[in-house]
C-alpha cells in the first residue's frame, strides 16, 4: 500500500470507544504486521535574537538543537507511556531533523516500524517534545517563542515479504 492521505473527515465511528461508550484499546491481534512510517513536522518561532543566540552557541543550556533531536528521539520510543491507549510498538528507526526556517525552526520525525498498527503518534510525539525542548532551553531569553503548526505530514504501510 502508498501513501494515504492525511487531514479529511472524521470518522463515524470511534475504534477507542465500545458498544456501551467507554474506553478502549484497539484490538489489534487479528491484523498482520506490516512495514510502516510516519512523518509528522511542527514549528518553532523564535525572537531574532534568540536565533541568532542558537546560531553562535550563546545558550546557557547548551545546544537546543540536538538536545531536542535527542529528546525526540527518546519521546518516540517512550510515546506508549504517555499516550494511555498507544500500544507499544517495536521502533526500527527514529529520524528527528531540525531545519532553520525564517522565524524559527522546522521539526520534522520519520518514525518507522513492522507492526500491526501506525507510528503517527509515535512521530507527533517526537516532534512536540524536541519543540517542548527547545522550548524550555530558549525560555530564560525569549519570551515570545511559540510551537506551532504540529501535524502528520504522512503515514506509509506495505505489505513485509516472509
């Protein structure tokens, strides 16, 4: 299978939810295990000066960027204990790539698995936390940051040969 689209109506029927309304987690045991990937991205808006500071090596903390790379990562591999009704999924690789963008910067994680369900709050989780991150080492100099635009890009399955 390619590329499904993303964004679009919800659903009539909520797989998290039983007959009577209460809380769930999917049963996934009857579908096979597929090779699956997603992609999620979000955005960073920093103050100028604040970029200018990550840049030259000024924060205090250290380095934002690949602390937040490394905590993405780590969030990936975590998202099933944050996340109650996740199931814990076998990761077989974590991308997490920080681009400058005017105004700020772009997070993007490429998450990927061969499980019987997806990786896209696997990736959200990823890209959240690195912005949390960069966050949190940027906020003793700019107070004007925001996360914005957090969303799946893509989502990947196929079929794994025997």
């Amino acid at each position: 299978m390619g590329k499904r689209p993303t964004g679009g109506q919800a659903t009539a029927v909520l797989s998290h939810l039983d007959a009577d309304g209460r809380v769930k987690m999917v049963d996934i045991s009857g579908k096979p295990a597929t090779a699956r990937e997603a992609v999620a991205r979000g955005f960073v808006r920093l103050s100028p000066a604040t970029i200018r500071l990550i840049r030259s090596g000024g924060i205090a903390k250290g380095d934002p960027l690949q602390t937040a790379r490394l905590a993405g990562i780590m969030a990936a591999k975590k998202t099933a204990d944050l996340v109650p009704l996740c199931h814990p999924l076998p990761l077989s690789h974590v991308e997490v790539e920080i681009r400058p963008l005017r105004g700020g910067y772009e997070i993007e994680a490429r998450v990927q698995t061969i499980a019987r369900t997806g990786v896209e709050m696997e990736a959200l989780t990823a890209v959240s936390v690195a912005a949390l991150t960069i966050y949190d080492m940027c906020k003793a100099v700019d107070r004007t940051m925001r996360i914005t635009d957090v969303r799946l890009v893509s989502k990947t399955k196929r079929r794994v040969r025997a």
